[in-house]
C-alpha cells in the first residue's frame, strides 16, 4: 500500500515567519504523498482583539459565537491559509487551500450544549477520503484549515488535531497513513523539567504503564487517547516532536504504535 504522510503545525510556528519559513521547506522536501493541517488560533485572537471582539476560553478551548466564527473564517481559511499555500508554491509544492466545506471533504456536527455551549464548534463526523483521493492522484498538496461544514451551510470551527486524525483515518482506506504532530517540545517528555527526556517509542503496554507512574498527564492526555483512537481506525503509526523530525535523519521524537 502506498504511503501518505498528514503532517499538523500549531499556531505558534505559523506566528513566526523565520519558523514557518523553514518548517514550509522541510515539508516540501518530504517525499511522497502528503497532507498539511493548519491551526492559528493566536492569529485569530490577535485579530478579534483588533476588531474589538472578546476571546472566550474556557479550559483551553475558543468560545465560538457568531463573530468569532467571522474572525476564524477570515484569519484561518483566508489569511493563514492563502500566505501557508503561497509560500508552498515559492518552494515548487503545488498546494491547495482548503477548508472541509471545500469539495465537501469534512463534514461536522455542532456540538451539543452540556455543562458548555461552545457555539458553532464541529465534532467530525465524515470525511470525504475518495474526493480528497482525487486531488492527491491530481499531484495537488493539499492544506487544510481548522474549519469544517455542517452540510446545511453552516461552517463550524473544528480542532486542527481532531481533523488531522480523521483525515488520516479516513486516508488509511486507500494508503498507510502516517501523523506528524509538530510541535515545540522534541515530543512526549518522561520529565517535563527535561527537554532531552523524549520516550522514543509509545505503545498500548507502555502508555498503561506511563499512566499508572502519573508521567502522561495535563494536556498530553487527550491527545494520545485521540492518537491510539486513530490508531486502532487504521492509521499505520504517529508521530510527535519538533518539525526536524520530518527530515528523517532526527530520530529524537516520540513515535506512537498500538
């Protein structure tokens, strides 16, 4: 089967141009099939502030009213987006721009109100692989922003990690998928006082024990339960570091098996 690389970047790096700059050529140099997915959440929140909108929060994560909802569609499929797809095509990656409402390829529900209402917020519930298929076999690259659709024509903003890893489950029908969680720190720490303690290698026994020693905790938590969820819907392997990991040569990362 062949492979498919879903690499994911974090706002932080889309900040920082020199950052980006570099993780874009890195990107473009990886072989092979592949798909990038974008947040932004810090532009966006600059961004409200200039136009006198509040950001609400809540454990981390955006209230999404009605004008936020704007704000996110400017700043994530226009702003973000365009420039991520224009500095690709300088690096010779033919890219496209996409959000999930775009050849119908991410379709989400609201999220239901319980003890929160996050607003139009999607929860991914299908992800269009053979129509995605389409622009892979057509040698486009495509760049997917943190925005999905409803199907009745309501866009909703959607975690970047959460799309990440339905694309890549829904991918793993036609190839092996691989993720590339990029981030700051060199990948899961056995010590988070320590940069240099990276667990090169998780799996199912070795989370349970991790768990149990109390070193997977905060954070880190939901996003390896949402790793071995994808891995057990077909993803072939994850992986988790700092943006050299895509060079290949770094083995300083953290990769995730069942």
């Amino acid at each position: 089967m062949e492979k498919l690389s879903i690499v994911k970047i974090g706002g932080n790096i889309i900040e920082d141009d020199e950052a980006l700059h570099a993780f874009l050529k890195l990107f473009s140099n990886l072989k092979g099939k592949k798909i990038l997915v974008h947040g932004g959440g810090k532009r966006a929140t600059h961004m409200a502030s200039k136009l006198g909108i509040e950001s609400k929060m809540i454990n981390g994560r955006r209230i999404t009213d009605a004008d936020t909802l704007e704000v996110i569609t400017m700043v994530y499929g226009g702003l973000v987006n365009k420039n991520v797809v224009a500095k690709l095509q300088a690096l010779n990656t033919n890219a496209i721009g996409l959000t999930g409402a775009d050849i119908n390829s991410i379709k989400s529900d609201k999220r239901p109100v319980k003890e929160v209402d996050f607003g139009f917020v999607g929860d991914v519930k299908e992800v269009a692989y053979k129509s995605i298929d389409k622009l892979i076999q057509a040698d486009f690259t495509p760049v997917f922003c943190a925005i999905t659709h409803d199907g009745n024509g309501q866009l909703l903003n959607t975690n970047a990690d959460t799309i990440t890893s339905q694309v890549a489950v829904g991918m793993s029908h036609l190839y092996e998928t691989s993720i590339y969680y990029c981030f700051e720190l060199n990948g899961v720490l056995e010590n988070i006082n320590d940069k240099n303690s990276v667990i090169k290698h998780i799996d199912s026994k070795i989370y349970k024990d991790l768990l149990e020693k109390g070193i997977i905790a905060d954070g880190m938590l939901p996003k390896l339960e949402n790793c071995f969820d994808a891995l057990k819907h077909g993803v072939h392997n994850i992986n988790m570091g700092n943006t050299s990991m895509l060079t290949r040569e770094n083995d300083n990362f953290t990769k995730i098996t069942l």
